[in-house]
C-alpha cells in the first residue's frame, strides 16, 4: 500500500508495509502515482506531455525513472504486500499474562469542575474516594506478580487529581523503591496533574521521582478558563500558570509535557501553543476532546478543516522556530521512522486491558482510565486477578487489523488501529471506527513526516 501526498514543498512517498519513506521531485512523484495502473508506454506519453516545457524532462529520464521505480519495488522498498495480517493472531496467542504498565486512580476527586471533564469531575459516575496505602502498595505488588520477565514496569498517578492524595503517592513512591531490588524490577513513575496543588514539596518530589510529568493547560487564558474551573465556576488560569513555570524551571532536562485540550470553542488551537511557548513552555501537545455530538465542546465538521489546517501550520512553524534555534516539540510529532516500535506494537496498539491496566480507588482493574466506572468492563481486581476474561479477549483482539475499516488505511500501522476507548465511546464498539479521530490521525502523521524529511534533506 502507497500512500502519496504534498506538503509544504515536499512531494512524499510512504510505502506503508516496509516503512520506507521516499522524497521524490514531481516527475518522480507522478511516475509513482500511475505506475501501478499504466503501461511504461503510457506513463512516457502521458508525462512528455504534461511536461512539455521543460527541456529535462525527456523520454530518457522517464525511462530511467520507471527503472528506479521497478528498482524500489523489487528491492521492497515500494508497493511492499501487506503480509502482516496473520501476525495480529500471532501476537494475541504470545501477549497473555504480562502486565507492564499501571494507571493508578489515587483520587477519584479533583478540585476542578472542568467542563469537558471524561472522568466526571474526577467521580468516574462513581462515588468519591482516595485510594488507601494498603490498596496502592497490593497494586504495585501485583504489577511485579504479574510482570513475567519484563525489568522496566510503568506506574501512572492519575485522578480526577492525584495530588489530592499527595502522602500516599509518596508512600507507593518508596515502597516501590523497596522492593525494586529484590525483585529484579525497575520503576518509571509519571505523575499527571491540574497544578493547583503544586507546591515546593511536590516540585522537589516530582522532579526527583517522576520520570515525566504531565501538565494540563489549555493554552489561553480565555479558552483555558472556559472550561477549567473550580466549583465556583472561577478559572483557575492565573493560580496554576506561575506553579506550573516554577516546576518546568526547576526540573531542568527531564521530561514533561503541558497537556491541552482543544474544543469547539478553538480549533484556531496553534494559538494555545504560541500562548504556552510565550510562557516558556517547550514540551507541548494539545488533544481534541472526544465526547458527545451533543456537547457543546464537541468538534464538529465546520471545525474539521480548520483544524487540519492548523496541524500544517504547526508543522511549519516547528521547523521554522527549530531554524531559528528555537526548538519545541509537539507530541503527536515525535516518531522514530528508523528504530520505532517492532511490528508486533504496530499491529496491537497501547496493550489497553493486557499489558495496560487502571486500578481505582478501591482496587478494581479496568482496562484503561477511559473506561473506569462502566460496570461491563470491569476485568478484575488487584487481589484476585482477572476474572472477566470475555472482555479481555475482546481488547486482546483489538488490533489494527480487527476493524474492517481499517483494512485500506495508509496509517493503520501507525495507529495500529486506533483507541479502543475512543472507538467504543464513539460508536458503541470496540471494533468500531472513530472517523474524525481518524482524520486528525491521519493529517498528524503526514505532518509528523514531513517535518522529518525536510530536516534530513537540510532545507
């Protein structure tokens, strides 16, 4: 499968099943787009004359390029079959058992009433609770029990806001340090927070333990106060921005990133970014907000060209400001096209309900935070394990090659699929398509691209 497509001076070409990338002039670009449907006849006529003007391109050169193009293909570099179908079974038979990752919900509390909020102000459509100690160390007890022979484990702390239950993630924090050691483990926390609660304990902490943390900010002021607010219904903009610039400035190198959500209300959302890069932030990305067609927040179809827009304009100006010696990092752009993840993470995705799990306050395993408080997904708990096996096949099956829709898209092993959470949200499957994300998908990708052939092309 060919993908081709232009974008800001660059005529590429993605080979999707061999991962090549190829960055051809317009000849060569043409060539390409008919070589498939064409005799090499046909292709020399019908480019000598849609390039009558100009003296370099001859039947000679058309020739050489059709010989280039054969060159590519035979070498699989090009037009490569599609043979990786039958790896998704295989890939489900070898993932059963191993855990590598847990989201633990320390508070499902916050002190925001965010509008757009997924996790119903922090309440999950559930009660209101802060995980205990005794729970938190049992989950990462069961981590380790279940972690096979895997050394690097991943602990999220998430909420509503985790930092409303500070002392307990500190006290997990050291626990898990204590038992590193013997059990042959290693562990990378993350910490993801509103900021109201930041202060010079949990800037010193967090940049000491937390291997990244994730901060949320909307970007400007209005848009930001638009929708997170405390229950008085006051933004909290003002309070968080100067915790949040105290924390970035004191953790120095390490990772981070400022989190924000882009909505109806600005899909103009590069104007978020230059907000959040005038503030001194450098590690970005902004998400598009995923919930009801009924929403208010909710993207529409009018917004959908303005937001592709934006994703270009973003790409560009990354390179522009990186020229400049003023370099950002947007996270839907950060791809390794040369060392990235091994066929078998391309076709099954984020491991959500397998590898990756949430636990709530109280101990129960969900597939992911997206799905903590409906009842019908509830795989388990921490003590006794998994025990609703049903629908851990049915996540074990999600695979870039379970949806149908997926079977002709370009991008299916970059996505590897989709989110199953979005999916389901979207269209009560699991199986299903979410096919705005997927156009938001698909553009991030060709920009993600673009901005890495042009800086290994130098110009």
């Amino acid at each position: 499968m060919v993908h081709q497509y232009q974008l800001n001076g660059c005529n590429i070409v993605l080979d999707t099943c061999s991962g090549s990338i190829h960055a051809v002039d317009e000849v060569a670009y043409d060539v390409i787009s008919v070589y498939r449907e064409k005799s090499a006849a046909e292709i020399v006529t019908t480019l000598l004359e849609k390039y009558s003007g100009r003296p370099d391109v001859n039947e000679g050169e058309l020739r050489q390029c059709l010989a280039d193009v054969a060159e590519l293909e035979r070498s699989g570099k090009l037009f490569t079959p599609d043979t990786f179908a039958p790896l998704a079974d295989a890939f489900k038979e070898r993932s059963g058992g191993v855990v590598k990752a847990l989201c633990l919900h320390v508070a499902h509390t916050c002190n925001l009433n965010c509008a757009y909020c997924f996790a119903s102000q922090g309440k999950y459509h559930g009660d209101r609770a802060v995980m205990s100690f005794e729970v938190g160390k049992r989950a990462l007890d069961y981590l380790v029990e279940h972690s096979g022979a895997r050394t690097n484990l991943e602990v999220d702390f998430f909420g509503g806001e985790p930092l409303m239950n500070w002392d307990v993630v500190k006290q997990l924090v050291a626990y898990a340090h204590s038992i590193e050691k013997d059990a042959r483990k290693n562990f990378r926390f993350t910490l993801t927070t509103n900021g109201m609660l930041i202060d010079d304990d949990v800037i010193e902490f967090a940049n000491r333990e937390m291997s990244n943390v994730v901060l949320s900010l909307d970007g400007r002021r209005e848009i930001h106060d638009r929708c997170r607010v405390d229950y008085a219904g006051n933004g909290s903009w003002e309070r968080i921005v100067p915790k949040f610039q105290k924390l970035v400035r004191a953790r120095g190198n390490r990772n981070y990133y400022m989190r924000g959500t882009f909505t109806h209300a600005n899909p103009d959302f590069l104007n978020d970014i230059h907000v959040m890069l005038d503030l001194g932030f450098t590690e970005l990305s902004m998400e598009p907000v995923v919930c009801a067609p009924s929403d208010p927040a909710a993207l529409t179809q009018d917004d959908l060209p303005i937001v592709l827009e934006q994703y270009e304009l973003l790409a560009k100006e990354m390179l522009e400001q990186k020229r400049t010696g003023h370099p950002f990092t947007f996270y839907h752009y950060m791809i390794d096209l040369t060392g990235g993840p091994c066929i078998y993470k391309r076709i099954s995705g984020c491991g959500s309900g397998t590898e990756y799990m949430a636990v709530t306050p109280w101990g129960d395993l969900y597939p992911c935070h997206q799905f903590v408080g409906e009842e019908r997904f509830r795989l388990g708990d921490i003590w006794n394990g998994v025990d609703n096996t049903a629908v851990q096949e049915e996540f074990r099956s999600c695979n870039a090659y379970s949806r149908p829709e997926c079977a002709d898209c370009w991008a299916k092993l970059y996505c590897s699929g989709g989110c199953a959470a979005n999916a389901y949200h979207a269209t009560g499957s699991l199986r299903g398509t979410y096919t705005y994300g997927c156009e938001l998908f698909r553009k991030r990708m060709e920009c993600a691209i673009m901005i890495q052939v042009v800086e290994r092309l130098g110009n």
